[in-house]
C-alpha cells in the first residue's frame, strides 16, 4: 500500500473514532460529524507543520534567519513575497543577486 493510502485510512480511523467519542457527550449526530472532521482536518494539519519542520520541507516552520547560498547575504526576516509560491510556503528572493531560495535556503528549481 502506498504511503498515501496510509494516510487516508489512518484520517478515517482517526475521523471514526473522534465521532464515536463525541457521540458520548453530544447526542445530536450532525454535529458530532462536523466537529469530528474539523477536529481531524486540524489534527492532521498540526502533525504536517511538526513533520515538516523536523524534515525541513515547505509544510514546516523556520525560526531561524537564512543567508542567501550565492552571495551570502541575510534576507530579510520580514519579506514581501514576489511570485505565488513563495506566498503560500515561503522563501526569499535575494535582493543583492535575485537568487530565488525557500525558507530553508536551498535553491528553488522549476
């Protein structure tokens, strides 16, 4: 089974068993429904953001300041994202050398 599939299922387990312990607490079913899937939505978004930032990917967070790999510079730490992708997962395009970096510092290649 591929990791993916992993994944969905555990999200249904997760989703069923939510489901089944809020039906101890709130007898109306529409409800227990929808907060379950808002509870596991969150869940599986706080396990991606902790996962990310030990692995170092574009789900993870970075506290840490990032120079620039070509000329060495410090990026800003408050930045203005200039393309789509740096909008929604971050990263920088140096200023001095118009070197384009994730959060991370590594290079982005398209």
């Amino acid at each position: 089974m591929k990791k993916r599939g992993v994944g969905f299922v555990l999200s249904l387990v997760l989703f069923g068993v939510l489901d089944e312990l809020l039906g101890l607490f709130v007898r109306d079913k529409i409800l227990n429904v929808a907060f379950a899937a808002i509870v596991t939505g969150l869940l599986i978004g706080v396990v991606l953001v902790i996962y990310g930032t030990f692995a170092r990917n574009r789900w993870g967070l970075n506290f840490e300041q990032v120079n620039c790999p070509r000329c060495h510079a410090l990026v800003p730490r408050v930045r203005i994202p200039k393309s789509r992708r740096g909008m929604f997962w971050g990263g920088w395009t140096c200023d001095k050398c118009g070197y384009e970096m994730d959060k991370w510092g590594n290079p982005i290649t398209t």
